[in-house]
C-alpha cells in the first residue's frame, strides 16, 4: 500500500516543499517562494534515484540565472512566450509590459519569481498535495489587472504527477489571460540521443524573431517516436486531442526510461526549445499560442471573479 506525505525542506538555500511516495521512494519537490516552480521530480531507476528536471543547483544561481539560465520550470503568467515589443492594446487602451526584455520583445510573463505561498498541504494513502497562492496585485504598468493564481501540485501512485493551475479575476473589469509552464526534462545525458513524439497536428509559423506570423501550417514530423538528433527547435504546435494519451512521449532508450505529458485542452499549445548544452530539452505546457495578447491565438478573458482551471499531468515510466 503506497504512503503519501509532504514536508518542508532547504537544499541549498531553496525553500522546498516536498511530495513523497514512500512506497516506492519518488518524490517532487517544489519551490513555492521562486515562482512555485518545480524543482526535482526524482523516481527510482534501475538501482538509483534519478532526478528528471534540469533545474537550478541553489539559491544564488536560482535567484542570479533564473532569466538568463533559461528560464527552467518556470510559471508562464500572464502571456506565455514572447509579447511583441512588450505592447498590447485591450478594451481600447494601449499598454506596455515593464518587466523582462530579450532583445525587442517581452519575455514569459511577469509572475515568474514571485514568492508564493503554501495554503495547504497534505499526505494521505493516495496521493500528497501542495496548494501554492500569489495574488497579483497589479504592479506591472504594462499590466495592471488583478489576479489569484493558485498551483496545485499531486503526486500520485505510478509516478505520476498532475499540476494544476487556477486563475482568478480578483478585479473590477474584464483582463486577458495565458497561462503555461516551462519545464526542463533531462535523463542525464545529451537529449540528441534521445526519441520524442509529441502529437502536433499544426505548426505555429514564426517570423525571424519568433513572433507568430499567424499562419498554421501541417505538422507531424514526430508523431511517432523519432531520434532528436542535432535539430535545433524553438518552435509552437498546436496539439491534436482527436488523438489518444499521453500527447508528449520523451524516451531514452539506453536507460529504459521515459517521460509521459496528459495535458488536457486548457493547454492545446505546446512549445519545445532546445537549448545550446543539449543536456535537456523543455516541453511547455502553454493555453495559447507566443503573442496572443496580440494575435488572439489562445487568449482568453475572465469576467470580475471568474476561474479558469489549467490542468496538465507528468509520468515516469520504466520501460520493461
């Protein structure tokens, strides 16, 4: 019988909160003050405890490299990806995002680092859960809605982890909305050798900035379990629910080994990067397409006080 409990951690000078199976030893482990990013997703393989999340190795590197290191597990909100030039026009007004710029363009949201807290925890013979609030309080001239962003982590039986995400519109008026993750997965080793199959039925096409041109375009190169090789892919699909479970599969077949994604449709994007140390590769959850603020792809809208639930599940899986 599996054995669930949760406890509080720090490794490095990261505050942890910590997800545990103790049947079969795997366990989570969040940073509810850096973003409510997830840390180590940790499972035992073949004799030893395998972390499978390329992540930050303490705070000072954390806090210092978290932009220019990738951006590695971290929470996409309120605009995933890029926001061209940083500028949005919504309800007649025009804005302007203020916080982090690469090269001409807005870059994954705002709430990134914010210091979450923990509203509730607990273990029990199914499942342990983390409950992870920041309220946004408007403080971004570029975006100045108010909004509840709850995270909910559970870790289950058969490694399996379900994260969801609950955005509230504590405002007065209507305010635009995109949610995501950003996610690195490693099995120790170069991600070239590595399969992936990922169910994309379009491709959303970029201009040479990586801003979408708004043209979709067939897609199913990796619809079937294909080596990574030495490709080089920033790129956004749009994925194909009229297909069966899990829609991502990342296998590495020398270790026996592979990572499984269940989004559900409140994340019909996906956006892969694979980044210059080819030592990891991140796969991004995302509810719209890059620029949507602009383009529309994706965008939703909240009323004052409406919810919207995002939900998407990782699974590691031995390989017999």
């Amino acid at each position: 019988m599996s054995m669930f409990k949760t406890r509080f951690v720090t490794e490095n000078g990261i505050d942890l909160v910590i997800l545990e199976d103790t049947s079969s030893q795997t366990s989570v482990a969040i940073a509810p003050h850096n973003g409510a990013m997830l840390h180590r997703f940790e499972v035992y393989h073949r004799g030893e405890l395998m972390n499978v999340v390329d992540h930050y190795p303490d705070e000072h590197s954390l806090r210092t490299q978290l932009e220019s290191g990738g951006f590695k597990s971290a929470k996409l909100s309120p605009f995933v990806c890029r926001l061209y030039e940083g500028k949005y026009n919504f309800a007649g007004a025009d804005y302007q995002v203020e916080k982090f710029y690469l090269l001409r363009h807005a870059l994954h949201g705002i709430i990134y680092d914010a210091a979450f807290e923990v509203a509730s925890h607990r273990g029990g013979e199914e499942s342990a859960i983390v409950e992870l609030i920041y309220d946004y309080m408007g403080t971004d001239k570029g975006y100045p809605f108010i909004y509840r962003c709850m995270v909910r982590y559970e870790l289950k039986i058969n490694n399996s982890l379900s994260v969801n995400t609950f955005i509230t519109n504590s405002g007065e008026g209507l305010i635009p909305i995109a949610d995501g993750w950003h996610p690195y997965f490693t099995f120790g080793g170069l991600i070239d050798d590595l399969q992936m199959e990922f169910q994309a039925i379009r491709k959303v096409e970029f201009d040479d900035e990586l801003i979408p041109t708004g043209k979709l375009t067939p897609y199913d190169e990796f619809n079937s379990l294909k080596e990574i090789g030495d490709v080089f892919i920033d790129n956004c699909y749009e994925l194909d629910f009229s297909t069966c479970q899990p829609m991502v599969v990342l296998r590495d077949p020398a270790k026996m080994i592979q990572l499984e994604i269940r989004p559900d449709k409140s994340y019909p994007y996906l956006q892969l990067y694979t980044p210059p140390t080819r030592r990891s590769i991140a796969l991004e959850n995302i509810s719209s397409a890059p620029d949507a603020f602009n383009n529309q792809m994706g965008l939703a809208i909240l009323q004052p006080g409406e919810q919207k639930e995002f939900i998407t599940n990782f699974k590691i899986k031995s390989i017999i």
